[in-house]
C-alpha cells in the first residue's frame, strides 16, 4: 500500500507518462498482493472479494496516462 501511495503522490506532483505507468503497477501490485490473504477470507466471501479486485485492477487499466 505504501508503494502505491508513494506512486500517486509523485504521479499527483509530476504527471508524467513514467510516473503514470509506475502509479498503474504500484496498484495492480498492491492489488496482486491481496491475494496472498486470500486463506484468511471466509470462503462464502471469496466470490464477491475476487470481482471487486479485478474491477479494481480493470479501472486502473483503463486509467488514461494522457
């Protein structure tokens, strides 16, 4: 969450194509790692978690770096 925090702020402060892409991939990251506490979600839960992360990393992905 860090990284991706760090990533907005520099993309926030310097809208760059590069600052743009690194921001994107701090997120798909973050969103990623999510998935390493995946044993610790209730599994009637797991459904409804998985679509809202790859809703998340499809918003980020469609995310214009212009």
């Amino acid at each position: 969450m860090i990284a991706w925090s760090n990533a907005a702020t520099t993309y926030s402060q310097e809208p760059t194509l590069a600052n743009c892409t690194a921001y994107k991939s701090a997120g798909i990251a973050y969103l990623d790692a999510l998935g390493d506490i995946y044993d610790c979600v209730p599994s009637e839960s797991r459904a409804d978690i998985d679509k809202d992360i790859e809703e998340a990393k499809a918003e980020l992905n469609d995310e214009s770096c212009d």
